[in-house]
C-alpha cells in the first residue's frame, strides 16, 4: 500500500519539477496569494440581509415564519402539525435550545436521531447564510445528522444573530467552534428535489419534502 | 490505464466501446427516442445555466479565480495531498492510496469484505464508473444500489451513464414507467405512462429501505480540502447523505486532482459548480464530511476511508494536457456541444463522453483506442467559452490530432490527403491554380442549385447533407481586391 503512496507522489513531483523547469509556461505555478488576497467575485444585494435569506428561501421552496420570542417555537411547530394534517408527534434534537421549551402536553416530543417513516424532525441551524437561503447544521449530541435527511418534514430554528452574509463569514463563525470540523457541516437550501425524470423538477426525491424555518430572536 | 475488465463494462456497455464511436453515432442518430429525450435536455441544460450566470455580476471574474485556485492546486499538489492525508488522518480517517483502477478495487472490494457487507448504498460517481467499481462487487456477491435516481435508473437498465451530472438523461418518462414496472411490480401494471411526483414517489420508498439496511456507503467527492481533510459532496436529492451517515462504513473515492487548499477555495468553485451545471447558485445539498463519526455524536459511520485514485492522473500533470486536470466535472462542456446533443453519451463510449469526455478518454485508454474521439469536434469554441474553469477544450483537442498524426495513428488515406494538402500550401501557385479549377468545378457541378449531393472524396459529409457549391470570388482574389482599392485610397 504505502508502494503505491510513494509511487503516486513521485510521480506527481517529478512531473511538477518537469513543468517548472519547463519555465511554467503550461501554467504558470502560482502562488495561493495571487488570488486569496482579494475577496472572491460573489453575488451581491441592495435589501436587508435579512430580505434577501427570505426572499432566497421562497426561491428555494422552504417556507418560513419569524417568530417575537423562542418561547413562541412550540406553538408553532403545533400550528404547523396541524395546517399539514399532521400527527402530533415530533422528533427533537438534543439541543439546549429546545431542551429548555415547554411543550404543550398534547404533542409527543422524543428527543434523538431519526428513524424510518419520521414524519416530523426539529433541529436548530448553527448558522445561515443570505447569499443563497441555506442553512447551516454541524453533525454532533445537539445535532442529528439523519434527521436533516430522513423525516418527510424538516423544522428549523435559527437564532437571527446566526444568519450571515456569505459563506465565508458561515467559515469564520464554524471556525470558532472547539469541536471543528464536525463530521459532517450540512449545508441545506430547501427541500430535497430531482430533476432526474424528463429534466422536470420535483420536490421530496430522498430527503425532506418541505423545509420550515423558525426564525427567532 | 484501465484493464480491458474496465473497459468490458457492465451490460449493454460491455458492446459499445470508444473505438467504435462512427457507428455509434451512427445508431445514435437514427434512435428517435433517444432523439427524442436528447432535444428536451438540450435546451434545458442550457437556458438554466444562462440564467443561474446572468445573475452573477462578474461571472467572468469568477471563472478567473477559479481557474487560478485549481491552477494553483494542481502546482502544489504534492503539498496539499499530504496535508489532506494527514488531516483525515487526524480526524480518524484513513487513507488509501490507487495507482490504477484494479488497485482501487481491491481496496475497496477488501474494506467491504472486512465489514463483511451484503448490501452496499452508492451515491452517483463517476470515478467509480472509471474504476468499473460496480462489476467487481457484485462478483463477490453484494447488492449493489445505486441511489441517485438517476443513476438507479439506468442501473434497472443495465446500461452506463449518457452524461455525468444526469445519468438516465437519455431516458423517457415511458421507458422509466416500463423499467419500474418491470422491477418494482413485476410486470403487472402492463407498463403506462407514468406521472413523474408517482414515479419518484415510488423510488423514494423503494430505495429508502436500502439505504436504512446498507452495511457499507460509498460516495465520489466533489472536491477535497487540503485544510481540513474534508470530502466535499454535491446533491440535489440528499442520497449522498443518507449513503454516508446511515451505514457503518463509508467509503469515499476520489482522484488526486480534486484536492483543493481550504474551505474558501471550495466555497469559490462551489459558486461556479453549481450555476455551471444546473444553473442553480446552491445546491440543495452541499456537505462537507471530515472522518467518521466522533465519540459523543449520536449518529454517522464508525469507519470513514478515503480512496485517492492517481489512474493516469499524475501522468496528465507533466504533459500539454495538464490543464484538462482543472475539470470540476460540471458537464457545462457537453451540454453546450452540438455533438453530443446529436448523439448523446454512450456514443462516446466509455465513462466520460462530450468534450471532457473526448480529452480524458484518450488520455485514460490510450490514443489508439479511441481515435475517433479527437474529431468528434466541430471545434466551434462553445465549450472553452462555458467552461468554468477556463479548459481549452478546442485547443486540446487539436492537441490530441496532431499527437495522432506524430504517433502514426492517422489511417493511410488521411495521410496521404494531409501530405498533398501539405504539398499543395507550400506552392502558392500550383495551391491557386488547383482552387481556381476546383472551385469552378465545383460550381459547374453544383448547378443552378448551387448544392452537390455527391461529392467524390467527400462521401462522409454528403450521405448526410448536400455540399454547398462556392459562390463569389475565392478570398484570395477578394483579398487581393481588397488590398489594391486600400493602395488605390
């Protein structure tokens, strides 16, 4: 195995002295700085940033509410359980956020990761981002992974301070976490589609078939 | 470069291959459903790109930095590999080294065996279509899925993918409804046209069972990142998600020429990637995956393996076809060509078809075994011109015609019309008489019609269109007009 390693690199170094004896004229060996100095072509806007994450969010297919108080989360995941005719049954992330809700006694919460034929899954972004509407979630004990993917509802709370212009400022913030990287950073914009069948557009191909947004304070 | 079991590829590939791309074509061309399926994707593809690009200020600026990150990568890829390796490494991953695609097989058959997987859940990959990956599993007895719907279309229908970013484009909503029919019910819904939220219905409750009861999920990598050691992987459906988090181990393939240095590079060319291809500006699913599952985390693979694939590669990076090592496989190239809208991919045949395809395939299974591939080319520039990454597609094609002529793989009656070609240019009077008495020759025999029907010589273009008669002066005499009215003013 390790043959073949050290097959592979001199391979890859030889060929690379060969170019730059070549005087780099194929092309030229660059430096990172010759790019990363400046900040990258991206899309910009001239609505709040907070207007342009929702109007991205209706692009996307997700819909949204924006919430006065975190208290106010529990009444509407009901709400949204019952305009969807919904059973009032929820799978919860072990998020202190949502840990420290009271819910109503009417609606079963379990905390924990997914399962075959979830219907309703609830977990908090660790962050947004405004340029494209996606949220943002870190595998870890606060955050499933399965349960941003297999229920055929995805409920999503993202505190308003999480939301941020571009995804380089998503890599500043996730930088700063003790546990980066996560296993897994899941970037999500809108419910999961395909296009697969006659190039048409269809939502819920194996993930979620609707996204939720909560935004709260 | 691949053995012939590569080549020899599953099902109704195992009889199209890239020597064989004339008749192909051919075949391809008479196929009214393939045409059929062929000019809906044509447009589709892209009008979407069109638009996903006219909402970007300087999409320009944006296609130049992305040239000079995987230029970049590439010039240091030495470095950066080996910081990937140990970043995974450190994250609890390990690495595996390929020299060539029987290696990667068995290194990835062994991680199977060693789970001792039955079932194994495979997000779409088209490196795992160059390693002929499938074959080899389902010799040693696994059930091999496919999840990207796709992708599980086309393996119902045992053939290979027509397109890299959509597999089964090839497929009509009645051929699907059929194979669904065939696989899901066993013939007894006598195979109607299907509406399409039933038929991914339908896939979706058929596939989640496998990917709740995968031993093993393998994925590609849209880019890796030196940085952080992670995988970066790029869906609309999710599968590729469900592929690496549900089973106990996930395996992830991946050449060498994918690594790029850190997160921001990636978040530049994910830019590119997605408004190339489907002219989306994300996405739906983009994930970064960085090792196994973490002590405290309540779900994810116990075991993550990363497979670097060289097969070639490292070759590519020394020569004039380095810069094709840029690709983000974002298919931009083929949509935009009028060849493969003509023919579609398995006319190609082998893993990578449209002008990609033509490039690396040759470079892949050698010029000789695809000979045909460097002049599947009206060299009309569209490509370069979407390419997002700025790969001068034309130019490399030209590059492996002529490679063709030194290697002396050019048949005799090419040659011998290129040597009198070759004569004729270097004699500027014989050259002007021999165009003077052929284009009135020509123009005789067009008629008032002014069009051939038969042309000798030249049977290749007129069995499928007449041959337009000149008309006018020739441009040397226009050109030499031109010169002395210019003296004259």
């Amino acid at each position: 195995m390790s043959d073949a390693r050290d097959q592979i690199f001199r391979a890859i170094v030889e060929a690379l002295d060969r170019n730059r004896n070549l005087g780099g004229t194929l092309s030229s060996s660059e430096a990172r700085s010759s790019y990363a100095d400046t900040t990258p072509p991206r899309p910009g806007w001239d609505i709040p940033m907070q207007q342009r994450f929702l109007d991205k969010l209706d692009a996307a297919a997700a819909s949204w509410e924006i919430l006065e108080s975190s208290e106010d989360i529990t009444a509407a995941v009901h709400a949204y359980l019952q305009r969807q005719g919904l059973p009032a049954a929820v799978r919860v992330a072990e998020h202190p956020l949502l840990e420290a809700l009271r819910w109503p006694e009417d609606l079963t919460v379990t905390p924990g990761t997914a399962h075959q034929g979830l219907d309703v899954g609830l977990s908090v972004a660790d962050a947004a981002m405004a340029e494209t509407g996606t949220l943002i979630l870190c595998s870890g004990p606060e955050s499933p992974t399965s349960l941003v993917f297999l229920p055929d509802h995805h409920l999503v709370v993202l505190p308003q301070d999480r939301l941020m212009p571009y995804m380089e400022d998503v890599w500043g913030l996730l930088r700063e976490r003790p546990d980066f990287p996560p296993r897994s950073v899941n970037y999500v914009t809108g419910p999961s589609r395909t296009a697969d069948v006659e190039q048409t557009m269809q939502l819920g191909a194996h993930g979620p078939r609707s996204l939720h947004v909560l935004l709260v304070p | 470069m691949p053995t012939d079991r590569a080549l020899g590829r599953r099902g109704k590939a195992m009889q199209i291959s890239p020597q064989e791309f004339k008749p192909q074509a051919r075949a391809a061309l008479k196929d009214a459903t393939l045409q059929q399926a062929l000019g809906r994707a044509k447009v589709g593809f892209t009008e979407k790109r069109r638009k996903g690009v006219e909402h970007f200020d300087d999409f320009e600026a944006l296609r130049e930095r992305g040239r000079r990150i995987r230029d970049h990568a590439l010039n240091h890829m030495d470095e950066y590999l080996e910081r990937l390796e140990s970043m995974v490494q450190a994250a609890g991953g390990q690495v595996h080294w390929a020299r060539d695609d029987a290696e990667a097989r068995d290194i990835i058959l062994g991680l199977c065996q060693q789970r001792q997987a039955r079932r194994v859940t495979k997000s779409k990959s088209m490196i795992t279509e160059e390693i002929a990956l499938n074959p080899a599993l389902e010799r040693a007895g696994m059930d091999v899925v496919e999840t990207d719907l796709g992708e599980y279309i086309i393996q119902l229908a045992k053939e290979p993918p027509s397109h890299i970013i959509g597999p089964a484009i090839h497929k009509t909503r009645q051929q699907i409804s059929e194979l669904f029919d065939t696989y899901h019910h066993q013939g007894a819904l006598k195979a109607k046209l299907r509406e399409i939220p039933e038929l991914v219905t339908e896939a979706r409750e058929v596939l989640r069972d496998k990917f709740l009861s995968a031993d093993v999920g393998i994925t590609g990598a849209n880019f890796l990142v030196a940085e952080t050691g992670s995988i970066v992987l790029v869906t609309n459906e999710g599968n590729a998600d469900l592929t690496h988090t549900l089973p106990g181990m996930h395996i992830s393939v991946a050449g060498i020429d994918k690594v790029v240095p850190t997160l921001e590079d990636a978040t530049t060319l994910l830019r590119l990637l997605g408004r190339s291809a489907t002219g989306q500006e994300m996405s739906c699913y983009t994930t970064f995956v960085t090792g196994p599952r973490r002590t405290d985390d309540p779900d994810g693979p116990e075991e993550f393996h990363l497979v670097l694939l060289d097969n070639g590669r490292s070759r590519m990076l020394s020569g004039p076809y380095r810069d094709m090592l840029r690709c983000i496989r974002c298919a931009a190239c083929m949509n935009h060509c009028p060849v493969y809208g003509a023919i579609g991919g398995h006319a190609y045949g082998w893993v990578y078809p449209g002008p990609m395809g033509s490039v690396l395939t040759p470079l892949f299974v050698g010029l000789e075994n695809a000979r045909d591939l460097p002049h599947a080319c009206t060299l009309n520039g569209r490509c370069a011109t979407v390419c997002p990454v700025k790969i001068p597609l034309p130019d490399l094609l030209r590059q492996l015609r002529s490679d063709q002529f030194r290697q002396d793989i050019v048949d005799r009656r090419t040659r011998l019309g290129l040597r009198v070609w070759g004569y004729l240019a270097r004699q500027p009077r014989l050259y002007s008489l021999a165009t003077r008495v052929g284009s009135r020759l020509l123009r005789i025999l067009g008629g008032r019609r002014g069009r051939l029907s038969r042309l000798p010589l030249a049977g290749g273009w007129t069995s499928g269109r007449d041959f337009p008669a000149p008309q006018g002066a020739r441009f040397r005499d226009q050109w030499k007009k031109r010169q002395q009215q210019r003296r004259q003013a």
